[in-house]
C-alpha cells in the first residue's frame, strides 16, 4: 500500500452513494456516504495489494469545479 493520502468524491446517487479515488481510476458504493468510503478504502487495498512500490500522485493545487460541457 502506498505511503501518504488519497483523495475522494463522495457524491449521493439515486440508489446509494458513489466514492470516487481521484488520484486512480478506482471507484465503490454504498448506503450511505460513510459505507461508500469505508467500501473504497477496502477497494483501494485490494488495488494495491502487492504493488507497494506504487508512489502516490500529488494533487498540488486541486481544485472542485462545476463544468458545463457543450452540446453541438
């Protein structure tokens, strides 16, 4: 498992709630908001069980924002 913080977004869908891992592409549910970060925390241990040489990516400078994409 790699050293150092991950980041998620947590966001409520119509059946649950979604946790989103931004530094990798690895993404749970659950009940609750709570459970999907409990279940993304178990899923990212899986991703990097036997990979410990992984580095984590640095998010200087992030930032959450609201895009309009358009539409042709």
């Amino acid at each position: 498992m790699p050293e150092g913080v991950l980041h998620a977004v947590v966001y409520h869908e119509e059946d649950g709630f979604i946790a989103r891992c931004l530094e990798v592409e690895v993404t749970s549910d659950g009940d609750t908001a709570d459970d999907a970060k409990a279940n993304l925390e178990e899923a990212l241990a899986l991703y990097f069980e036997g990979n410990e040489d992984w580095e984590t990516p640095t998010l200087d400078h992030a930032q959450v924002a609201t895009v309009t994409p358009r539409v042709a």
